[in-house]
C-alpha cells in the first residue's frame, strides 16, 4: 500500500508553536535528534488512490524535487504531483552538512545566492530550518592557494558578494579554535549560512503540499512512456507514467531521483543519459562541547580537503577525499542504509587534518562515523534540464555532496524552464546536453567517481588540469603516432585532443605528461611558441578530429513504407512530401541559420543557428555537399545540444534527415603560407579556391579527402575532412614532406593562441545562448534581407536600438611582465576609468603582438547602449589579475597583423622523399 501526505503539521506550524522543532536543541542527544530524523515521524495519514493525470509528475521527494514542486505550485502550476519510492526526505536529502556557500563561481553562485534568499526567507516566516549566517572562513596553505583565491575574490567583488582577504592574525580573531601559523591567509565570506538540509526538504513539501501539489510515498516508477514512431527524426514526447499503484497521464516528467536517476533513465524508450553515480561521502561529529559556538563560521580548508562547522554544541567535519570510494557495486539495494559502514582509514586523513587545524579536536569524544552517499557527475557539476532523448523530461541530479546548494536555485530554473518552455539564464554548464553515450557507461563513472569528488578542493590551474582516470576512450586514428611524436593530450567529450607537442621527447620515451601546473607563464609556453611560429611561417597540422560533425539532407518519400493513421492524414500530404523533399533542406537551414546557406554546391559557409532572442544555439561551417545536403563542422561540446535543438526544429511533415557522423570523419587542419605548396605534392588537384569552397579530392592513396579554403585560427592554409579509415596514411604522407617546409605538429594551447590573437570568439567561452552575433562583432553575418530565420526578430530590434555589451579586445600593456606576473586566464574583472564594466572570457599570448591578449565582455556602466565611442573614446580600461589593475589598450577589430599569403612559395619545390604522387 502506498501512502498519500496530508501536510505535516509539525512542520508547518510557526516558531512560537510549543510543538515544532526546537531552534536551538542545546544539549540534544544523538538519539533525540534522529527522532526528528525519522521519516515517518507522523502519524498524520492516509490512503488515496493516484490520480490518472496530472500536467507534472516528478519522480523523487528529496529536497530538489520537493523545490522544484514547490516553486511551480507557488506559481500557479498546481496540478503537481510527487512520487517517492520511501518516504519523503528518505534518500541523501536526509542528511548532509548543510552548507551554503557562495564563493563559487559566477555561475553557480546565482544558483546559491537564490537558496541562501530563499531558506532565510522561510525561516523568517516562522518555519524551523536551523538557518544560521554564520559566515566562512576559506583557509589558503600554500602560495597558489592564496593566489587561487585571489584571483576569485577579484571577480567576485564585483558582483556584490561580501568578501574579503585575511591575514593568519585577523582569522584568528574570527575563530580563536583555529591553528593558523601556517597559514597565508584567507577568504572571509560573512554571508554563507548554514541550515538543516532535513527540514528544508519536509518543509517545502509541506508548502508544496499546501499549495496543491499531490504526494505518494511508497510508490515506485516502473516506466515513463512516450509516443516515440520508431525511426522518425521527431522527437517523442512524455505521455504516461507507470508506476507500482497504477499509471499516470502527465504533460512533463522531471527526474530528481537522486541515486536512482541512472537507472530510472533506463525506463524509457528511448532511453535517456541520466550520468551520475554515488559516491560514499562522510561525516563526523563531536558530542557537545562548549568551545563549539553555534556563530563560529564555517572552516574550509582546500589544502586539506576538509571543512568544519558547529551545529548545536557539537562539531561536524566532512571532506572531499582525493581517492573517493564508489558507493554500491552492484546497484543501490532496498536496504542501502544498513549496507553502509563507517570507513575510519578513507576519512582517517580527514580527520587528521581537522585535529590539526582545530586542536581541540583531538581532546574530544567522537560520535560514530556517518557514511551518507551522495551523488556526483563526470565533471562534478549539476546535471539540469531537458533531456535530448525525450521531449518534455527534465532532469535535476547530481547535487555532488550538497544538495542543499542547488535546492533553490537549480530548482527554480528547472520550474521556469518547464513553465516558460526555455531558461530564464543561461545554464550551459549544468545542461544535460554536454554529455554523450560515453558518459552513461556504469564502469566509466564509476572510475571517474574516484577522482571527481576530491577535485572540488583541489586548485584547478585553467587549462592544466585534466583529468587522469577514465582516459583514452575516444581517440584520433592518429592517436599512437601523436603520442610517439610528444603530445600532451587533454580531453573533451571523452575525446583525446593533443593540448601541445613537448620538444624535448623522443620517439621511444615514455608518453610526455602535462608538468606541475602555474598561474604564471605556463611550462609549456616555449612549445607552443615554436607551434605558433609554424603555423604563420610554415605549415602546422592540428588534429580537430573531436568536432562534431552532422549531416543535414532531404529525404524522400518512400512509397512502400507503411503509415499509420497519424503519419498519413492524406495521400496528398505524402505526395506533397515526396516532390518537395529535394529542397526542403534548404529551407530548414535557411531557417535554422542567421547567415544566407543557400550556396552553390560546394560553397563552405560560417554562421550561427540562433534561439527566439537571437542568441547562439550553435557556431558552425556549413559545407553544401549536394543539392539536398550539408555537412556541418561544430564545436566538439556541441555533439548532443545541437543535435537536439536541430532534431526540434524539425516539423511533423518535413523530408528532412540530421545524422551524427562524428565517428566518420577525422578532421586536419594544415594552415601556414607554405601548406598548398607542401600539400600539392600529394594530391591529385589544383587547390586554388575562389573564396571559401570545398573540393572533395584523392590524397596520397585516399579518395573521397573533402579539403576546405577555410581555417578555424585566421591563418591561410586548408581543412581536409578525411575518411576515418585515410587518416593515418595522410598523416603519414604528410610527415614525410613536411620537414623541408618546416612541419609541426599543433595542439589546442596554439589554436587559442592564433584565434584569442585575432579576435576569434569560441563557443562556451564567449558565444553562448545568451550572446547575439552584433555582441561579438559578427552582424556581418547576419542575413536580415532573407526569409524569416530563427531570431531574426531579436536580431532587426537589436541592430535598430543597440548592444548593451560588446565583445571587446584587450592588450595588456608593458607593465605586465609575462616572465613574472600572474597571467590572466579568463574571468577577471575589467574597470573602465576605475569603474567595474565586465569580465575577460579568454585570453592567450600574442606571439605576433608580443603582449598578453584578453577577450570580454564590456557593459555601459549606467546600463545604456555601449556604442564604440564608449570604449576606444577617451577611456582608461585596467583589467585585475588576483587584486593587481594592469592598464589595458582596448579595440572593437582584429589588429593589424602581417600574415604570409601562400602565394609567396610557389617556386620552393623540396627535395622529395619517397612520396606518394
């Protein structure tokens, strides 16, 4: 039997109420509080019968999918309701630390901010949260630590957060407990808080609940259905829940299962990527002692992976350790709670750290270690939103060791976004769509598991810190060569991309790895100087094998596949179909992208897909292969997001296919003034292009080779999209020849440097959902004289009133030394006369330039349009690197920089070495 919730009376009643749980529970004893901690601590119930519909079903009542209940029935959405296999509170909401801290970055400090707002705003109601803002104390060890921390400081003063740098002294006198002789200091923030993750998550399920939301506890979804056609583009949509008491029509479907997400992704067709796996996670507590104060701050100390805070006379410490330990092997038994011990040795070095940061610790009476999983992702971010597979199923998981964090903010995101039928900000770092099949497999998380949760204290030098478990997954054809030739690789999407080429391997030395990692000039630096130099003097070849590629074609109409009553409404329908297919793929590209894509065959255009606000869904080239189909070059991240938004786009009665061959093709980039002449040596055709154009030719001994007149990075030189199976021999014949022409090979530290030079902006660093062509300089490219395209609207109102932000260009000038100063590296602030007005997105050095180069974001500091004037006016522009100003030159265009023309080699003919003509 199954039960039904009326709301919980001892929850809802007001602080005065002699009946609610205490405020403070002074010298409570273990076995008092877990009386509170029970879930079925009312009597106050009884015996309904589902309902056969509702417009929202949400699978889970921990403390998000409570919230996110809460926040559509506070909103009017009332025809909610919630299923929990237990009981309500009864997964790892039940227990945590608690925590909300707000020194994160901007992206997931929105996200905190709003929960922090929200639990204060409750318990001033009356409600009982044990929300305290007690402030915390972020502790730096060592030199880099503190430089870590500056550097967030610098960015997020200027939000309007609190916060501020201490001295070992002043930290200290914030919390006398502490041992701070070893110490450079620290971040004060006085605006975390703390609360009780327990009773955020039975109160807002009781104000769900009063609002009109349905709970069933003790009923567990068996399947979510769909009206998935099979084979169709289209994508299919949540139709019914089955669940142990019966089914259940609904509109949306959100999974916040928690530990169960994964395998409750499973229960669908198609099934749906839900990666998240449990790690075990541990807390321990002090009985009462009287130095624990309920106002001391929270202690955070990175270097020791550990944290502390005080809870009702007692101390409680928790961590990250740097080798978690995977939780449930074989999947999450019935009796999970009973399976979980205690691991003294895991957190013994936990422990350890606390007793010499709070030395009082070590006098202390210790109660018994808590084992309380939880659940994290591949990247130790959330996992939020839409799903790809199935229209109308939302996702909300991977809280990664607080759910309590994400309880507000990522809750009313997922409300809005189900209300309003998009976000209401950008979340592209939480989307559920940075992922692929890769992500899902239950061996791969559960070794990346062991490395992810120690990662959220470690410092994360910006592009020098990959991640050493669960590699070489998905790898170039040319992969072994690379690696014999030095190449460090990162990944993205599980793909294995050569980040630079180290000089000083050999071929036979073991594989070279990425050195310690610097805030300062990096290790690599001279690397990728000699890569850099390659490419604008002679030839570099990079490996862009990881973008994604998409076929987009026109079908036709098969007459002898059978429909059904939904698929045909009329024989004159399907013949429309059939004699329209030819073109219709032009007119959904022309409707998808900003730029004009109807080009002759083998024209190669670069455009953007635009949403409804004119923001980017997508930056890609668009090569016409035939009449009816396009190939399409895209982000490496973009694999499942832009397959996604491109498949809705797609109407019930469109010819039109979007195929994934990203596995099909490898992809080299061979630029420099000297790459037609070398590459003319092994191919079989005039490679003089008139603009940009595609040729499909024979390389060497491979056929069907599509070489391209365009490069990614600015400079001359080609891209062959090449055959998977083509690619070691052309890069073999391409070693060959390429010594007397000055050949290197080329990583992705060196594409950044040549593109952030040249003013390229970069999906997810400077284009995203929210950012419009105009913004970044590229209205060029935006075709207003066409047909109606997608954002076009937004787009004619933006051009007509203007930008309140622009992408803009900044040199560092010479008083930043690059041997010795900390670098920027992407999010400092940007004044302009002193003034706060924006943050970098990226920034390199300029190898041409020979100066430090940052791209960002620049607003009106009144808010009114930026036009040029405001920032190659009379300005003063200084951008602050880890609480250090730096005068900066700032520019709306490319500068002006020499490139070598390939023309310029015509008559340089190499000795040859036994090449294939």
């Amino acid at each position: 039997m199954f039960r039904k919730l009326v709301p919980r009376n001892w929850i809802l009643q007001k602080v005065s109420s002699e009946s609610c749980l205490p405020r403070s529970r002074g010298q409570i004893s273990t076995s008092q509080k877990n009386r509170f901690r029970t879930p079925l601590a009312t009597s106050v119930r009884s015996v309904f019968s589902l309902p056969s519909q509702a417009q929202v079903v949400i699978c889970g009542a921990g403390v998000v999918g409570n919230s996110i209940a809460y926040h559509l029935t506070r909103d009017g959405w009332t025809d909610v309701v919630v299923l929990d296999q237990y009981e309500i509170g009864s997964g790892t909401s039940h227990n945590g630390s608690g925590v909300l801290g707000l020194f994160k970055p901007s992206s997931e400090r929105h996200f905190v901010s709003y929960s922090v707002s929200l639990i204060k705003s409750l318990q001033d109601q009356g409600y009982n949260l044990d929300f305290k803002q007690c402030g915390s104390l972020n502790l730096a060890r060592t030199r880099d630590r503190a430089i870590a921390m500056k550097r967030r400081l610098a960015y997020t003063k200027p939000s309007g957060l609190e916060c501020e740098w201490l001295d070992r002294h002043e930290i200290k006198r914030l919390h006398p407990n502490l041992y701070t002789d070893d110490l450079e200091g620290g971040v004060w923030v006085p605006d975390d808080a703390v609360a009780d993750p327990y009773l955020v998550c039975n109160t807002l399920a009781s104000l769900a609940q009063r609002q009109g939301a349905k709970y069933f506890e003790g009923c567990t979804v068996k399947r979510i259905v769909t009206d998935e056609v099979p084979h169709s583009q289209i994508v299919p949509r949540v139709t019914e829940i089955l669940t142990s008491e019966g089914s259940i029509k609904c509109e949306y479907f959100v999974n916040a299962s928690g530990m169960w997400a994964r395998n409750l992704g499973e229960q669908s067709s198609p099934k749906v990527r839900v990666p998240v796996f449990p790690a075990e996670h541990f807390y321990l507590h002090t009985y009462p002692v009287m130095e624990a104060l309920d106002g001391l701050p929270v202690v955070r100390d990175y270097d020791s992976h550990m944290f502390c805070l005080t809870k009702n006379k007692e101390f409680m410490i928790g961590g990250f350790e740097r080798h978690a330990k995977p939780a449930f092997d074989y999947g999450i038994p019935h009796n999970w709670r009973e399976t979980l011990k205690g691991d003294y040795e895991q957190f013994g070095p936990i422990r350890k750290a606390a007793e010499h940061r709070l030395p009082l610790l070590r006098e202390v009476e210790y109660q018994p270690l808590v084992n309380a999983p939880d659940n994290f992702t591949p990247d130790g971010k959330w996992i939020l939103g839409e799903t790809p597979e199935i229209d109308n199923y939302f996702v909300a998981v991977g809280m990664n060791g607080n759910s309590l964090q994400g309880a507000g903010g990522a809750a009313q995101a997922i409300a809005e976004w189900i209300m309003y039928g998009s976000p209401a900000k950008e979340m592209l770092a939480f989307d559920v769509r940075r992922f692929i099949d890769l992500h899902n497999n239950r061996r791969y998380l559960k070794e990346r598991v062991r490395e992810v949760v120690g990662r959220h204290y470690e410092i994360l030098y910006p592009g020098q810190c990959e991640y050493r478990l669960a590699r070489k997954l998905r790898c170039s054809p040319i992969y072994s060569e690379q690696e014999s030739r030095g190449a460090v690789f990162g990944t993205r999407m599980g793909f294995e991309r050569p980040l630079y080429f180290d000089l000083s391997h050999k071929r036979g030395d073991p594989p070279s790895q990425m050195p310690e990692g610097s805030f300062r000039k990096p290790a690599f630096f001279d690397c990728v100087r000699e890569e850099y130099q390659a490419c604008r003097e002679g030839v570099g070849v990079i490996d862009l094998s990881s973008f994604t590629k998409i076929e987009i074609k026109s079908v036709g109409f098969d007459k002898n596949r059978q429909f059904d009553a939904e698929e045909m409404k009329s024989t004159a329908d399907n013949l429309y179909r059939s004699k329209s297919a030819g073109n219709q793929v032009v007119e959904y590209m022309q409707k998808l992208c900003s730029n004009d894509v109807n080009t002759p065959v083998g024209g190669v255009i670069h455009t953007g897909m635009q949403n409804e606000r004119g923001g980017y869904e997508n930056d890609c080239l668009l090569i016409r292969r035939t009449d009816n189909s396009y190939l399409m070059l895209a982000p490496t991240t973009q694999q499942t997001r832009i397959m996604d938004w491109m498949r809705r786009q797609i109407t019930a009665d469109a010819c039109v296919s979007v195929s994934d061959v990203t596995s099909m093709y490898t992809v080299l980039s061979v630029i420099g003034p000297k790459s037609r002449e070398m590459l003319s040596l092994i191919c079989n055709q005039n490679l003089n292009f008139h603009g940009h154009m595609a040729k499909e030719i024979n390389i060497a001994y491979a056929s069907g080779v599509v070489v391209l007149s365009f490069t990614h990075m600015g400079e001359p030189g080609f891209t062959l999209i090449i055959p998977a199976e083509y690619t070691l021999h052309i890069y073999n014949q391409l070693m060959k020849i390429g010594h007397d022409y000055g050949l290197r090979n080329v990583g992705m530290m060196t594409m950044r440097a040549l593109r952030v030079e040249k003013f390229i902006p970069f999906w997810a660093e400077e284009l995203d959902s929210s950012v419009t062509p105009y913004e970044v300089g590229r209205g060029y490219k935006v075709k207003l004289n066409k047909e109606y395209f997608i954002g076009k609207f937004a787009l004619m109102r933006q051009a007509n009133q203007g930008m309140t932000r622009r992408l803009v260009h900044f040199t560092l000038d010479d008083s930043f030394d690059v041997d010795e100063d900390i670098w920027p590296w992407g999010g400092e602030p940007i004044y302009r006369n002193g003034i706060y007005v924006g943050n970098t997105t990226s920034s390199s050095f300029g190898f041409t330039l020979n100066k430090m180069i940052c791209l960002g974001w620049v607003k009106h500091h009144d808010g009114k349009a930026v036009a040029p004037e405001y920032i190659i006016g009379k300005s003063r522009f200084e951008i602050d690197i880890a609480g250090r100003r730096y005068p900066a030159n700032a520019s709306l265009q490319p500068p002006k920089m020499h490139v070598v023309k390939m023309d310029g080699f015509a008559s340089y003919r190499p000795k040859l070495r036994g090449i294939v003509a």
